[in-house]
C-alpha cells in the first residue's frame, strides 16, 4: 500500500510538472520526434540518515558524489535518461562511552564498561534510469525547467570493527559486522538547466530516492546487528553536451 502511495504521488507529480505549459505553450507544442543524444558529468552531495543507535553514531551520513549519464531528448518536451553513480568510500574511528548502543545493541566495550573505538567505512553506489520532462520557459530563452520519474538500482555497503580497547593497539580478535543489500527503488529529480551555446549545456538536480524501502538492514554475521535507512536526498550540478 506505501509503494502503491508513492507510485501516484510521483504520477501526480509528472502530471502537474506537464501541466505547468500554458495554453499558448500548448497550442504551438511540435510533439514530432526529433531525436538528441546527450552525455554528461555531475558532481553530487548525497545525505542518507541512519538513525543514532542504528548506524548513525558510527557511520558518515553526508557523502560526495559523482554521476555519469546519457539520454536522449525525443523533442523539446520528453526524454529518457541513464547513468551510474558513486560516492567514495567513507572511512570514520569513532569512540563510544561504556554501554552506548550500536546497531540496536550494547556496543562491545573494553572492560570494566570502558570506552570502545569503532572503525567504519561505507559507500553507495547505483545504476539509474527515468523518464525526463523538459519545460522551455520561453521559446528564445535558452533555460528549461525539468523534472523525472525513474527507478535506481542501489548497492549499499557498510562494514564496521570494534577496536575494543582505548589504547592505539588493534585488538587481534575485532568484531566484525558487515551490512550490504541490493534494491530497486523509485527514484524523483527536479531541477533546471541552461544551455551555454548550441550544444553545451549546464544543470542543477535536487533528486529523492526511496531508499526506506530497504527497512531494517540485518547485518551478515548476525541478524541482531541493524542499521536502519531513511529515504536519501542528493542535489548537485552538472554539465552535458548534446549531439
């Protein structure tokens, strides 16, 4: 019933998205395939929020992010896009007070109850495809809203050891937990681009990924070690050229 929700609020968006051509816009739209291939580059943030006693107290929740595309533009109107992104892999040493939860349990902690160090890393990455609506503001002015509907295919990985004492010595026998998960999820971007000249062209998305769905995340070695998502916002500007 909540994908069921999401599917029509994101369908009402892409209708009210078209609904925003005023009817002088309409009467003149050439719906006639004119078929433009481009290819671009953007630089990304991502924010994905793990609650505190989930993940969050240990593992970095802003990331930098890269994304490479391409699509097609079938008139000035609709188009289809794909593209893969990737954020680096995040590195954190993070000490915890003695009893301090950590993925919904009593952290491990050096006796009698001190502080334990956590070392932790994570990156998320993701193949993407949508389908892309354009809105010329004027038929001379080279800016065009637009906005997307489309799926992303997301790869999460996040691994973390207990260092276990608060000395600089490893402990040789660290507890190790690793969550990782594929999920296709829905994914929504609005923006605006400007064209520079004929066919180079500049961008800025603010994107929703419905990455809730993928719920309490269990870890590998046991299911009662869990992160916990929310829904991801990435936002960034890019550069096409168009053929």
């Amino acid at each position: 019933m909540k994908h069921s929700k999401l599917f029509s609020l994101s369908t009402l968006a892409t209708t009210a998205f078209f609904c925003l051509v005023s009817p002088l816009q309409a009467a003149t739209i050439s719906w006639q395939i004119t078929v433009t291939p481009y290819i671009g580059l953007a630089a990304q943030g991502l924010h994905a929020h793990l609650p505190n006693d989930l993940g969050g107290n240990v593992f970095k929740q802003d990331f930098p992010q890269g994304n490479a595309f391409v699509g097609v533009r079938f008139n000035d109107y609709v188009g289809v896009e794909g593209g893969y992104e990737i954020t680096p892999t995040k590195k954190s040493v993070t000490v915890l007070s003695g009893g301090s939860k950590l993925f919904g349990q009593i952290a491990p902690s050096a006796p009698p109850l001190g502080p334990s160090i956590q070392y932790s890393k994570s990156q998320l990455k993701n193949w993407h495809a949508s389908l892309v609506g354009f809105l010329p503001l004027s038929e001379h002015y080279p800016f065009k809203l637009l906005g997307s509907v489309g799926i992303t295919r997301l790869k999460v990985f996040y691994f973390n050891f207990n260092l276990a004492t608060p000395t600089n010595t490893l402990n040789p026998f660290p507890t190790i937990v690793t969550f990782a998960n594929n999920k296709t999820v829905l994914r929504l971007n609005a923006g605006g681009q400007y064209m520079l000249s004929d066919m180079l062209g500049i961008r800025a998305l603010v994107g929703w990924n419905n990455t809730a769905r993928l719920d309490s995340l269990p870890s590998k070695e046991t299911a009662t070690n869990k992160i916990q998502f929310s829904n991801t916002w990435n936002y960034g500007l890019g550069v096409f050229v168009e053929f």
